[in-house]
C-alpha cells in the first residue's frame, strides 16, 4: 500500500509541476486512481512540507512548495 501512495504522490508532484496550481476537486478528476489513494498521497506530500493547502470555500487550492526550506 505504501508504494501505491508513493507512485500517486509522484503523479499529483508532476501535475502539480506542470499546472502551478489546481482545486481538489480538479486534481480528483485529473488523476485516474481511486479518491483514497490521491487523498492518502497528498496527505503524505503536506506532511513532508511539498504541497500548500489553502482553503477556498468548500474546496481547496494546491500547488507546490518551491523552497523547502520555509516549512
């Protein structure tokens, strides 16, 4: 189970990278895995400092955190 929420995490890193910036609900749709593995895999990459979460309503901004060193 590890190594498929890392892959996924992987992928949303990538879509990340390429897009700047997308809502949950966009990179749901985007990524082809199952809800629970993209949600598990972005909590991974929150937790590690990669990704910015900001609220938005009933939704949520993504995008990647360029320097890691401002966690």
């Amino acid at each position: 189970m590890i190594t498929k929420i890392g892959i996924v995490a992987g992928e949303i890193w990538h879509f990340l990278d390429e897009n700047s910036q997308t809502t949950l609900s966009t990179l749901l749709e985007q990524i082809d895995k199952p809800k629970d593995i993209i949600l598990m895999s972005l909590g991974w990459l929150a937790r590690e400092g990669h990704v910015i979460l900001q609220e938005r309503g009933d939704n949520y901004v993504l995008s990647l955190r360029r320097n890691l060193n401002k966690v």
